[in-house]
C-alpha cells in the first residue's frame, strides 16, 4: 500500500490478480500485483526489479 499500512487478505492473490487486471494491475512476481500506473522505471539486474513512482524496488519474477 502507499501508505506502509498491510492488509491481511482472505483471498489468493490470484484472485485480487482477476479482479483487478481491468483496473490496470499486474503480477510481477509470485508474490506482488503491482498497478502499471505506479511504475517508474523497470531495472534489469541479476533479476528484473520494478521501480515504484515513491522509489520502492519490487522483484520481478525471471518468468515475467
């Protein structure tokens, strides 16, 4: 989230990944859905890492 707040989830990301692939979201690795609208940059290293517009750095699964 923005704000550092975690939210406990009852579903599969899998699911959220469903419903929320219209609303401009996608799974970058086995374990973040990220909103396209954020990225910043894609950094290719030893794996793939997606920069976030507040600089935050999320591993991108070699698969994606």
């Amino acid at each position: 989230m923005k704000d550092n707040e975690s939210v406990l989830i009852c579903k599969t990301l899998k699911e959220y990944e469903k419903a929320l692939t219209p609303y401009n979201f996608i799974r970058v690795h086995q374990s973040h859905l990220v909103n396209q609208n954020e990225i910043r940059a894609f950094i290719r290293r030893d794996t793939g890492y997606v920069e976030l517009l507040d600089r935050t750095l999320i591993p991108v699964a070699k698969s994606r």
